[in-house]
C-alpha cells in the first residue's frame, strides 16, 4: 500500500506532534481541483467512501481507519476504476484535526462505528462529545454527521447527546430499510452492515449538525 498514490500514512509519532502538511490544503494539493470533501471515518474497506465518490463526481472523498489491510481494499477498487476523487489516510481517528483544517469537510459519515457498549469505553465512541468537538475543528457548521449503525444503544445514546445539545436533526429512524428515507443513505451496503442485515438487525440512521462553538454536553443516561 506503500506504493499507493491514493493513500496516506503517516507516521504516528509524526502525527502526535504535528500537523500533516495537506491539513487544509486537500482540495489544492492533493486533488487538485475545488470541491466539496465528505470524510469516512472508520471506514473499514470504504464502501461509503468508494460507493459515494462513484455517485459523485463532482465531490471529493477521504476514508480514514487505522486498519491498512481494510484500507487497502477500498484503495484498491478506487485505483483500479481510475477514480480521482477518492483518497484514504491510515490514522487513529483520535488524531483527526490533524489532517483537515478550518470548515474543509463538508459532510461526514460514520459507518457501523464500535458501539463501546461498556460505560467504561464510552469515551471511545466515535459519536460522543469527544470526538464531535474534533470534528467541529474541520466540519463546516453548515455540514452534516451521518450515523449508520445496528447498534440501539449507540443510536440511542447519540440521538440523546443531539437532542441534550440541540443540533438540528435531518433524518432520523431506527428502522432504516422499512423507512421512506432510505434513499438517503444511497443504496450502500458496507461490510459490517450486510453482516448484521443477515443476522436479521434494523439499521438505524441519524443525519444531523454540529453547529456551535460551546462545550457539548453528554446526555445523562447510557
Ligand atoms: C465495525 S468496523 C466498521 C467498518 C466499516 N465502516 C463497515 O461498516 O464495514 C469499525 C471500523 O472502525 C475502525 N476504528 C474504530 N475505532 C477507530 C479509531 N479510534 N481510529 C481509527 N479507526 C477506528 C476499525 O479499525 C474498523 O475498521
């Protein structure tokens, strides 16, 4: 994956220290055109992030996971289909605001993320207040937070954060494919998701905004 031009992976050390050089500057340097950037975070094998870019090629898109044999897959179809608007970094999403700047990223979509069921790991939740405060660094405040997931209680747990802080909410049903709204999720399927549709699971699906500049409080139960 080395020899990908799609892909980006820094050093960690690198990363804990310093910003990436196309923190930014993705539209200048890396794609080389203006666009709207949509980010995939823990995007396993990037359906979303390969799937969408397919859709729309008049946007760009970044997948981000730490797991480079799941990146590699994603990395590997974009390249093999000559896709210029795709890109994947290999990062903790923890360290995040480390790659995009200032209202760069238009949209963001968290697919099947780790629910960290337990109270004790609700801090690693890719939806809690935490990781949202690093994403309201980069996230235009007109932008939008996609959660797919088959989990209840991280589906619970974020719409009740949302509503603890008042975002303003697109779509929202724990029932996605029984839904009128599932063409918002573009007919995409990931991994994980065709998993637990075979399993016989509901998919849920939260669209909303992060507005704001003040501390995002964390709903009293889950
Ligand atoms: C359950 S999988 C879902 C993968 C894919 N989105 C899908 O739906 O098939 C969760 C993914 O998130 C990644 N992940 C979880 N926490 C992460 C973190 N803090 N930083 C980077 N990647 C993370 C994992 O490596 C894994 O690929």
């Amino acid at each position: 994956m080395a020899t990908f031009p799609n892909v980006i992976q820094p050093d960690y050390r690198e990363s804990l220290s310093k910003d990436h050089s196309l923190k930014g500057k993705w539209n200048e340097e890396f794609f080389r055109t203006e666009k709207p950037i949509t980010v995939e975070l823990g995007c396993g094998r990037g359906e979303y992030t390969v799937g969408l870019a397919r859709q729309f090629p008049e946007r760009h898109f970044v997948g981000a996971d730490i797991k480079g044999a799941r990146i590699f897959k994603g990395a590997k179809t974009a390249l093999d289909e000559n896709m210029s608007n795709v890109a994947f970094v290999r990062t903790h999403i923890e360290m995040i605001n480390r790659f995009f700047g200032p209202d760069e990223i238009s949209e963001i979509w968290l697919t099947f993320p780790d629910p960290q069921e337990k109270n004790r790991r609700r801090k690693k939740r890719l939806t809690g207040s935490r990781f949202l405060m690093l994403y309201r660094h980069f996230l235009k405040p007109s932008g939008y937070v996609n959660l797919k997931t088959d989990n209840a209680l991280l589906f619970n747990y974020t719409f009740a954060l949302v509503k603890e802080n008042n975002f303003p909410v697109q779509a929202v049903t724990d029932n996605l494919y029984q839904s009128d709204i599932a063409g918002m999720t573009y007919h995409i399927r990931t991994y994980y998701e065709q998993m637990f549709l075979n399993e016989g699971k509901k998919i849920h699906y939260l669209k909303f905004s992060i507005p704001g500049h003040e501390e995002i409080r964390e709903p009293e139960e889950f």
